[in-house]
C-alpha cells in the first residue's frame, strides 16, 4: 500500500501540468461516479481515500436512488470508504483541463470489502481462480458506433475528409478508417498515454462502426479496468470531435449492433494453459469451463443484456447468438473455440452488448467458467453449421424474463454475493418500470452517453 502510494505521488510529481483531479468508481450500470479533487489535496485522496454514500454504486441508468432500497433511507444513507485501487493515476486527454485520473473501488469503515461494487465482485471471482493456483488470462473485443445526434435521427458523422456521410455497413474497409483517421490517431495515442493496450482497429457492419481489440492480460482486474476506462475515453474524446461515440446495443434498426467479445484461457502456478492438451478439441478443463459458461447462461443474461436496448441486438441472423451452444471457430455460436495454435488454446464468450458492465461481464463468464471446472461435467456435443437455424436452448429473449432468470438462478449465486445480486434486481426492476413510459427515441437518446 505504501509502495502503491508513492508511485501515485510520483506521479503527480513527474505531471505539474495536472490542474485537477478525478477520483471515480464503477457503479452497477458501469458508469463513474466520483469527484473532482483540487489538486493540493492529492495527498489525502492518496492516503486516506474519499467517502461517498454506498448507495452512489447502486444507481439507476438516470442516477436516481433506487426505490426502497436498503442502502438510502432505511440505513441513513450512510457512507462507504473509497480507496483508490492498484492502477493509480493517468491522464483523461479528453478534457480541456490538464487533469489526472484517479480510479477507486468502495470499502466498509472497518476495510471489508462493500460487496455491491462490482469491481469487488470480480475480485471475489479472482480469489476463488487463485485458491485452486490457476489464473485466468482475458481479453475483450469493444464494438462501437461513430455517431451524429445532432440532429432527430441518428446519422453517421460527415467524415473530416470529404464532408460525405456513408450510411452503409463496410466490414474490414480501410476507406472508412481512413476517414476517421485524426480521431483515431488520438485515440491510440490517448490509450497508450493511459496504459490501455489497443491493439487492431477495424471497421465492422454497421455504419459508422468500429472494433477496437485489447490485448490479453494476465490480470483480470486490469483487463476490466482496461475496457471500462477505454468506453469512458472513446466517448469523451468522440465529443473533442464534434460528435458521439456509443457502445449501446442497438442504435440503428437496419444494422446489426454492438457486442463485447471476450476471449479467455486459464493459467497453472507453473504458467501452463489449462485449456491446451496439445490438440484441436483442448483438454477436459475447457471443456468443463464450457459446460459451466453454457449452463449459467440463461440466468447470467442479464449481465450481458443489461438494458431495454440490449435485447434489440439479439435476433436471429444479426451477429448476436440467440442459442445457447458452443462450437469450435463458428461466430453463429454463444461460445466459440477459435482456431490456431493450441498453445493459445482459449474461449470466445460472445453474449454481451456493448453496452455491459466490464466488471460485472467478466466476472460472470469466469465465475460461470470456474462453475464448470468445479463441476466436471462435460458439454453437449459442438453443433456444426449455423446456429440461428438449429434447435437449441434460447437465450432469454426479452428484458423481464432475463430479470426474472438472473432472480432464481442457482449458477449466478454461485458467482456473486447476495448483496450485489438484490442491488442489482431492485435496478433492473426499477429501471424496467421507468423505461415502460418512455419512447424507443427517449430511451436511445438516454443510453447513447450513458452506456
């Protein structure tokens, strides 16, 4: 902690340029709440932390309270201690103001962990990997629109170049990167000054969207702090630009939406891939974790389906698997085995909407995965050919039934603590109600910045 706290002081000392201060934290929906902080301050921050009410992490998508909920009135409201977490400080090169950006996660005033933030619910998952000695490796995928909302209807943004708009899908175009090609210049280079290993971008089948990869890492806590912090950059630096950038499920009725792809292996205290037997099927622990991703699906959904929009995306034949079922290098599929090396023997969970929350996502796909490992059962066979034709086990195909999955299911108890899962239901519920008296238009112009 010590160690940690000079490092964050070194910082500011290495950055006089730094005017202000974040300190923000992950809330259920994945959106940041925090403060601004002067800087003269910093050391106290750095030392001692901040405080907040612990309801602040149980908010609706609007940022109301959540109705009769435990942690507002019925508790005073009271506060949670927040401490800033292992990553430190980094620029936000969106912002006019030279400011450092301090992410924090919330604890109880006796140092437990508060059980309803879910970067601790990933953590716990974490914890449960390094009991058994193993370690699990993740990336993500983030698909993204470009979009202008100036306007009543959604639109690509004119492109800097030629000042045309191409409202069409242009999968693995080149001509449409390159139009974009400023703002995604200073995107990487804000991702490399904020330590987010972006790798390939390309241009994917909707209009005006994109897919940013990020590297693997053998930390889960920083590849979930790596695709929460890269949504908060990609919209803020979009708006620098003259328009919207959106990880939202569904904007655009014509095109398909935007999905969160996570790719994952898991590693023994020797540093070996448990999923690698050396052949093309993988060993039995994968097989095993694939069982466990199966079986948690239908009440995991609502993590990867968070939101009114999010069930737009998942139909038949729009590049959202609608079937629970797996196979090996078939993207028709919930869960894929992608080709190549065994060496790099691994699993692609391809359930969520970009509009999820990172913690909360990789949580549930390796706490389902750690289920299956647990168990020892193995799948049903891989299917062959395309998903959206077979009969298979459905998804939950609407936001009620996933809410009401989420509520009974024994594989999700499994992963989060009871805290975390009625926080969560009493959100989902509330935001359900609210969202059945607004318009398709009030919700998408709600969640184009929010998620």
């Amino acid at each position: 902690m010590i160690r940690d706290q000079l490092l964050m002081k070194n910082w500011l000392r290495k950055n006089p340029h730094v005017q202000a201060i974040r300190v923000a934290a992950a809330d259920l929906n994945g959106q940041p709440r925090g403060k601004r902080v002067p800087v003269r301050f910093a050391d106290k921050v750095i030392e001692d932390g901040t405080r907040f009410p612990m309801s602040v992490l149980n908010l609706d998508i609007w940022g109301e309270d959540i109705d009769d909920s435990p942690l507002v009135l019925a508790t005073g409201d009271r506060d949670g201690v927040l401490l800033p977490t292992e990553r430190g400080f980094m620029p936000m090169p969106w912002l006019d103001t030279k400011t450092g950006l301090l992410p924090i996660w919330m604890f109880h005033e006796d140092g437990r962990p508060f059980a309803g933030d879910p970067r601790h619910a990933l953590a716990n998952v974490v914890a449960r990997y390094a009991e058994r000695g193993l370690t699990p490796v993740v990336a993500v995928e983030l698909e993204f629109f470009l979009i202008d909302d100036s306007g009543k209807k959604f639109q690509v943004p004119a492109s800097p170049n030629t000042g045309k708009r191409r409202m069409m899908g242009e999968i693995l175009s080149l001509r449409a990167l390159d139009q974009f090609d400023s703002f995604f210049t200073e995107l990487y280079d804000a991702c490399e000054a904020m330590d987010i290993p972006a790798d390939t971008a390309i241009s994917e089948a909707g209009s005006g969207q994109f897919e940013i990869n990020l590297m693997h890492q053998e930390d889960a806590l920083r590849a979930a702090d790596d695709a929460w912090l890269f949504k908060m950059l990609v919209k803020g630096l979009a708006r620098r630009h003259g328009f919207a950038a959106s990880f939202m499920a569904k904007p655009y009725d014509d095109y398909a939406g935007s999905g969160l792809h996570m790719h994952f292996s898991v590693l023994d205290k020797n540093g070996a891939n448990v999923f690698d037997d050396g052949t093309d099927q993988g060993s039995n622990l994968l097989l095993h974790a694939v069982n466990g991703c199966l079986n948690a699906m239908p009440g995991s959904t609502l993590i990867f389906a968070p939101h009114a929009n999010s069930y737009e995306r998942m139909v038949p034949g729009a590049h959202a698997p609608t079937g629970i079922c797996w196979a090996y290098e078939n993207r028709t599929t919930a869960v894929r085995i992608p080709s190549g090396s065994h060496k790099a023997r691994r699993i692609e969970h391809r359930l969520s909407g970009g509009d999820v929350n990172p913690y909360l996502t990789i949580a549930a796909v390796l706490g389902a995965a750690l289920n299956g490992i647990e168990d020892g059962k193995l799948p049903p066979d891989p299917i062959r050919g395309n998903a959206y034709n077979q009969e298979l086990p459905r998804i939950p195909t609407d936001w009620e039934s996933a809410i009401n999955r989420f509520e009974n299911c024994s594989e999700v108890a499994r992963i989060f603590s009871p805290d975390l899962v009625r926080n969560y239901l009493m959100t989902k519920r509330q935001e359900l109600r609210y969202m059945a008296e607004t318009t398709r238009q009030e919700q998408i112009e709600l969640y184009i910045d929010t998620v």
